[in-house]
C-alpha cells in the first residue's frame, strides 16, 4: 500500500511542473530558437555594399573642382613617389589660367560636369525673385562665398540669382557685392558653355535673359 502514496506523489510534481511552464512567459533566448512555420518566410536581411569604386574620367573631360570651376583633363600621368606609383590628373581651369594635379585616388571633390535637365533648372531658378536676407553683409558675403566654392550648381545658381542687381551701374552694388556677383556669374556660365557647347556670347544673352539683364547685353553690344 505505501508504495501507492508514492506514485501519487510523482504525479502530482509532474502537473506543477506543466502548469509552471504555461504560465512563465518566453524567454529572450526561447523566442530566437523559434524555428518559422511552413507558411513563414525566414526573414532576409540585405547588407548594402559601400560604394568602393571611384568614377573614372577621359582624357579631354570637363570636370568641376569645387574651388576652382570648370576644367579640362589635358592629361593623366603617372609617378613614382618613393616606391609607389601614383596616377592623376593634369586638369586646365582656363579662365583662371591654373593647372591642377589630382590624384586619382584622391578625386573625391572631382564631379562630372551638369546634365542638360540640371542646366534648365538651373534657368529656372535665375529666372526666381532674389532671396535678400536682412543680416549683416559680412555674414552673407562669407555664406555667398561658400556657396560658390562648394561645387554645387544650384547654389551658384542662387547666389546669381540674389545678387543680380537688374542694371551696370557700378553705384548700385558695394565692391565686394560685385566682385562675389562676378565670380558667381563667370562660374556658372562656364559650365553652361560646357554643358551647351555654345559660344560665350550665347551663354551670356540665354543667362541675362533669365535674369532680366536683356538691355544691359544690348547696352554691351
């Protein structure tokens, strides 16, 4: 009879255990080994690949150098440096009559020059309202600046845009007012001459008429 108790025993340690497996919730560790259903995707994580490889440009290329504007590969050399051989670019920025030399590995600043779809909306925005801030000169001309040696068409295009004074009166703009007007202006119409592969004279009359400077290009003329 006593071994009967003892069965009964074993019985019931067995039910505590169960029923403390159903009410303890899932562990972390528990939740990872769940192995997906027939009707479960496994989920697929996608790692995205850096951009490793560096864009390669041509001989006789039109390239942008941030600080400098648009130039022209004349050449891409070789030289050894110690015991390593470098390759660059021999880069001809004709309107400050400047060569670079640029490493190829060393491009980062390098960019294509626009496409035809930039340059139009480019167009577009010469065509906006001046935006004028009302801080100090100081504080713009610095920003102006940094617009125009950033390398980006649409904010030379904005700094044109807002100093474009409409007239050639050397009295209606500050020295250093002009000077960043004309900087800008001669940045931007380089590139639209590449892009365009037109003359000077017609980049110019297709800018000032965007700006609303028509009579002063007549004036010129």
């Amino acid at each position: 009879m006593p071994k009967k108790k003892k069965v009964k025993k074993v019985k019931k340690a067995k039910k505590l255990k169960l029923l403390d497996k159903v009410k303890s919730p899932l562990k972390s560790s528990d939740k990872k080994s769940t192995i997906p259903g027939p009707d479960e995707k496994p989920e697929i994580k996608k790692i995205k690949k850096q951009p490793t490889e560096k864009k390669i440009y041509n001989l006789k290329d039109y390239v942008v150098y941030p600080k400098h504007g648009v130039g022209k590969i004349t050449a891409i050399e070789k030289a050894k440096i110690g015991e390593i051989d470098i390759q660059f670019y021999k880069i001809l920025v004709e309107k400050e009559k400047l060569t670079l030399t640029v490493p190829i590995n060393q491009q980062s600043k390098l960019r294509p020059i626009s496409s035809i779809n930039q340059i139009n909306k480019c167009v577009s925005i010469l065509k906006t309202k001046p935006k004028i801030k009302r801080t100090m000169w100081s504080r713009r001309a610095q920003e102006y600046d940094q617009k125009i040696n950033s390398g980006k068409i649409y904010e030379l295009a904005e700094v044109v845009k807002d100093l474009n004074k409409n007239t050639d009166i050397i009295a209606d703009q500050s020295y250093s007012e002009r000077q960043l007007f004309e900087k800008a202006y001669e940045r931007l119409k380089s590139e639209f001459e590449a892009v365009l592969k037109t003359s000077p004279e017609e980049v110019q009359k297709k800018m000032d008429k965007a700006l609303g400077r028509t009579n002063i290009s007549e004036n010129a003329e």
